[in-house]
C-alpha cells in the first residue's frame, strides 16, 4: 500500500514537471514570435536611427575651413602708369576678391597652380590701397591679405643747381662741386654717375672735369619713374 502511494506521488511529480517542461516551451516560443514580429523590426529601426544620428553628428561636428588669405604681388611702389596688373597667390580653385580702397573691383578665379592676375586696373593719383579676399560657396570668406599701397604720380620731380647756377660757364680748376636739390626720395644721375642725396633732397657730387669743354646731363628721377633733365656746360682751361 505504501509502495502504491509512492507511485503516485511520483507519477505526479513527472506530470508537473512535464507540464511546466511544456509550458516554459511554449513561452519560448512565444517569445521569439513576438521578437521576431515585433521586436526586430523596432530593433532594427533603432540601429538605423542611431546610426543616422552619428553620421549626422559627425557631420555637424566636421569643420569647414575658410580659405587662408591670398598674397598680392606688386613690384613697385610707386608708378607714372594709369593702369596697372596685379597677381597674386592663394589656395587652388577658390574665388579672390580684391578691393581698391575698400571697394572691391572684380573678382578672378584662382588657377589650379595657385596664381591669379587682375589686368588694366585703373589708379587713382595719390595712394591706392590694394588687398584681397579668397572665398569658396561652402567656406565663405577667409581672412584679407596683407595690403599693398601703390602711389600713383605722373608729376617730374623738382630739379635745382646751386653750383652751377648758370647753363654753362668756364673755370680754371679741375675739381668742381655739382650742388642741387631735388624732391625727397628721388635719385640724382650725373653722368650715369650716382649722386648722393638726403633726406632733404639736398645732393652734391665732386666731379673731375677735364680740359676744354665738359657737358654734363643731371637727371632726377622719382619713386614712380618720373624724370627732370638738365644740361649744363662747363669749359675747364688755364
């Protein structure tokens, strides 16, 4: 009777676990349906979004820079010519901008080997002012270049003899002292012979003369290529 009962019991033991065997198997499955029907898809949807936010950030995050300044290039100073050409230098491709006392007066696309020129620009008498700006759709504006002063002067510099004073006169003495005074800045020529002149435009040149007559051509020239000529004669005898 005993050992009947134990049977049972354990019969029923075997049909409870068989039963929750059963029903953990069903909930498993049940799970995965439900993964797979609804879960994955919303899993999947999340990843995208999540990797759309990335590139996304990423791309707010990435900088685009501006383009560095360009570089003017102008040889002179100073020069008697109405119109100039201006080039210059800057990043490949990228728009230059370049502006006459504050005033932009055309635009020029910079080659793939960096250059650019801008032709036939009009000066203004007095200084001009001359700088420039690179710019692309996406970047904008980068930083001015250096600016560049051009003068233009279509004026002859001042040109006084003090010794001669006259155009031509006789001496006795071999050594003769050319004095005068010209602008300040400009160069002296006597002679293709340079003169030397300070700040004041003062200048003076010993000169060797030699027997019989001496002409002597003096030139002054300005910073823009202006020019002031004189001609003297000298006659050296005893």
């Amino acid at each position: 009777m005993a050992e009947f009962k134990r049977s049972r019991l354990t019969r029923k033991s075997q049909d409870q676990i068989t039963k929750k065997t059963v029903l953990l198997g069903f909930l498993t499955i049940l799970s995965l349906l439900l993964v797979l029907v609804f879960g994955l898809p919303l899993l999947i949807k999340f990843s995208v979004f999540l990797g759309e936010g990335k590139k996304d950030l990423g791309q707010t995050e990435e900088k685009i820079l501006a383009p560095l300044a360009p570089r003017l290039i102008i040889p002179y100073e100073a020069t008697n010519s109405a119109k100039i050409a201006i080039n210059g230098f800057a990043e490949p491709k990228v728009t230059v901008e370049l502006f006459k006392n504050g005033l932009s007066i055309g635009k020029n696309e910079v080659t793939e080997d960096g250059d650019f020129i801008f032709k036939d620009i009009n000066l203004d008498e007095g200084d001009n002012d001359f700088d420039a700006v690179a710019s692309t759709d996406k970047a904008g504006n980068g930083d001015s270049s250096k600016t560049m002063t051009v003068l233009y002067d279509k004026n002859p510099p001042g040109l006084e003899l003090t010794n001669p004073s006259e155009e031509s006169l006789s001496v006795d003495s071999a050594d003769f002292d050319i004095v005068g005074k010209t602008d300040n800045g400009a160069s002296v020529s006597i002679n293709n012979r340079i003169a030397l002149v300070d700040d004041d435009g003062n200048f003076k040149l010993k000169w060797q003369l030699n027997m019989g007559k001496n002409d002597l051509e003096i030139i002054s020239t300005d910073l823009a290529g202006n020019q002031t000529k004189k001609k003297i004669s000298i006659t050296y005898s005893l």
